[in-house]
C-alpha cells in the first residue's frame, strides 16, 4: 500500500516506464502533478466537501489573518454569550466540544436530531450575520463591523495530506497523477524519439496523445462516480 508521497512519486516513475525507460522528470515535477491532482479530488469527490468552521475572538473591525488552507469563507457571525473553551480553533461544527452546553443522553439518530435543533435554536438567538471582506491572496479577514469578542467563522479549506495519507493509495488520485506525469513527460521532452534497450523507441506524439485521453476519461469517472449527486431544491 502506498502511504507517503515519496512512495507514489517512486509509483509512477515505474508506471512511466522506469527503469528500462529514462524518464526524464524529477521529483518535483511529479510531485508537481501529484499536489494538483489532490486538490482535483478533494474538491469535486463526494468526501471531498472540505467546509469547516472555527471560533476566533476578535478586537473590534480591522484585519485578521486566517491560515493558508482556508481557500474562501462562506459566512461571518457574531455569538454573544458563547463561552470559548480554551482554543480559538475548533474542528467543525459536530464536535463534542462545541456542543458541550446542549446536554443530552440520546444516541445515534436521536442525538443527531437533537444537535441539529440545538444549533437552529443557537443561530436563531445567538448569532447574526456579520459584514466583512476576504482576501484570497492574502489569506486576511476584514472585519468591518466593531464588533469584539467570539465570531463564528464559516469556510472553505483546502485538503492538505498528512505526512502518512492514504489519499496517497486512493485509485483515482494514482492514476490521475501518472496521466498528468505522462502529459508532462511528452512536453519536456517531446521533440524527439527516445531510444530503447534492445534498439525499441518511444514515440513521445502518441504518449502525449495516450496522456490526454487518460485525463479526458478520469474526469469524467470523478464527476460520475465520486463526486456529489447534484442538490435537490425544493420550491
């Protein structure tokens, strides 16, 4: 099973032919193919809708930097009387911790249901929506009302692997990564025919021909089968 980044990289080389077949790419160039790849998945697979929110205690209107991953933020409020718990960040909006003032002894559907009406009821009386600009570039929040304590912060975040991932072994993203590979491979070094052990070539023309067809048919297998069904809007 493929775990780690260096792992696929040494993955696709072979794909492309290595050893017996100089591929003339280095690493970060296939790492290149692989990082773009990832991002592809993340954010059209089903599994992929990567939105988080986060609790930030701000001063009043000014600018606030958020990390890198947050790609776009989808909305900005305020909480009054929400008490924070130790950490401005917080995973998502289902964590244990953040609904630790809503007691409950249910479990499983019941619990969910009961998270669900619990949070209604908090954004009913306890949230309101706030005005704000963002800067993708820069990765700053400006807050433009004077507001000051907790905001709740609703957002886009790009998927960043761990060291040890299995996104690394996922069908698609290895198969992507060797297209893009390919494709690569074909436009470096495409202005000639390669030579093979035992006298063979390799007509870079119609790797970069296979390339192409490879990406056109894995785009179409991520729409169709891992990303989301489209959303039902109800009138």
């Amino acid at each position: 099973m493929i775990k780690r980044k260096d792992d696929l990289i040494d993955y696709i080389f072979r794909q492309l032919g290595a050893p017996t077949v100089e591929v003339e790419l280095t690493d970060e160039q296939v790492q290149d193919c692989i990082d773009y790849t990832i991002k592809e998945f993340s954010t059209f697979a089903y599994d992929g809708e990567l939105e988080e929110t986060v609790i930030l205690q701000v001063n009043g209107k000014g600018y606030y930097q958020m990390p890198d991953f947050v790609t776009s933020i989808i909305a900005v409020k305020s909480i009054q009387g929400f008490q924070n718990y130790g950490s401005n960040y917080i995973p998502d909006r289902w964590s244990e911790e953040y609904f630790r003032a809503f007691e409950s002894n249910s479990t499983g559907v019941d619990a969910i249901i009961s998270v669900s009406n619990n949070f209604t009821l908090f954004e009913k009386y306890m949230m309101r929506e706030m005005n704000y600009t963002f800067n993708e570039y820069n990765n700053k929040l400006h807050v433009l009302g004077n507001t000051t304590g907790n905001i709740l912060i609703h957002y886009n975040m790009e998927y960043t692997p761990d060291k040890v991932d299995k996104i690394y072994n996922q069908q698609w993203v290895k198969d992507m990564s060797v297209a893009r590979a390919r494709l690569q491979q074909s436009t470096v070094v495409g202005k000639y025919t390669q030579s093979l052990v035992g006298g063979a070539t390799i007509n870079f023309d119609m790797m970069r021909s296979l390339a192409q067809d490879e990406i056109a048919d894995l785009k179409e297998q991520l729409f169709s089968k891992y990303a989301g069904p489209a959303p039902i809007l109800v009138l």
